[in-house]
C-alpha cells in the first residue's frame, strides 16, 4: 500500500463531456462537491471559495456542516479538454491553528476516459509523503475516506443531473 498516493475508479453512467462539465465549471464542481467559487479554473491560477454543504446528498452534507464557511483554496494545474483535470491543495487543510502556506501541496488529477456509453473517472491524489509527519496520516486518512465521499457525490450529481 502506497502512502503517496490515493487512487479511486469509477464507472458514471454519463457522456465523457457531461462529466467533464461537471468537474471543471466551477459553480457546478462546487455545487455537488460542496464549494462556493469566486470564479472560473484556469490553468496555472489560484482559486478561492468557501466551503458549503454540498446539494446533492443530505447525508454527506450533514458530515461537511462543520466546516462550513471555511475558506477553501487550490491551485488549478492542468485541463486538458474532456480528458484531464488538475489541482493542487494542502490536504485536510481544515485544522484550526495551523499555517498550510508553507507545506507543500499534493496533487489531485481527474482522468476520463471512455467505457462505451459511460466514462470511466480516476482520481490520484500523491504527494502525501512531503507532507509534514506531524499531519501526513491524518491528512491521508481523512482523503482516503473523503475521496470516497466525493465518487457517491459527482454519481449522484450526474443522475440526478440527467
């Protein structure tokens, strides 16, 4: 088992660029994600928002409820059309009392790819070793469990989308 890296897979049961569109219009990655944006991604630029339960799942929203109004940072780094996404981010950057700005960030890289009339989504988030040991297996735990969240989201967002 790596400690770099987490990687999930899923199989959405909507077009390549349904997808796409619901992972790089900002207002709709925040609606379902659970994000107020500021404004567009665009490769190579920081974005800001603040953290809002997401819409599409009451449970999970309940979960995020405890951070809500938090500001929420990335970087966007890549978007290659209807292919790949990226971002960068402190992980579980959520814990009062503590300055990410000077940590490294990990990379979180959304890949597409054609299943048929499907499209099967790949989530990488690695960098986690550079994180410092002090926050490096609680930051790693709360993503794996928290990427596990964000498939159920984008699924649900996508049938209910539909």
């Amino acid at each position: 088992m790596s400690t770099d890296r987490i990687e999930k897979k899923i199989l959405l049961r909507a077009t390549r660029s349904r997808v796409w569109r619901a992972l790089t219009d900002s207002a709709e990655f925040g609606h379902w994600f659970g994000v107020r944006f500021e404004g567009p991604f665009k490769p190579g630029t920081p974005i800001s928002g603040i953290m809002v339960p997401t819409a599409v799942d009451a449970e999970v929203a309940k979960s995020q409820k405890p951070f809500e109004g938090k500001p929420f940072e990335f970087v966007i780094d890549r978007i290659e059309p209807e292919r790949l996404f990226s971002f960068k981010w402190h992980p579980f950057g959520v814990e009062e009392g503590i300055d990410y700005s000077a940590e490294p960030m990990t990379l979180i890289e959304f890949v597409l790819e054609d299943r048929g009339a499907e499209t099967m989504l790949t989530i990488t988030e690695s960098g986690f070793d550079q994180i410092p040991l002090s926050r490096r297996a609680r930051a790693f735990q709360a993503n794996e469990g928290g990427w596990n969240g964000v498939l159920r989201l984008i699924a649900k967002h996508l049938s209910d989308a539909s």
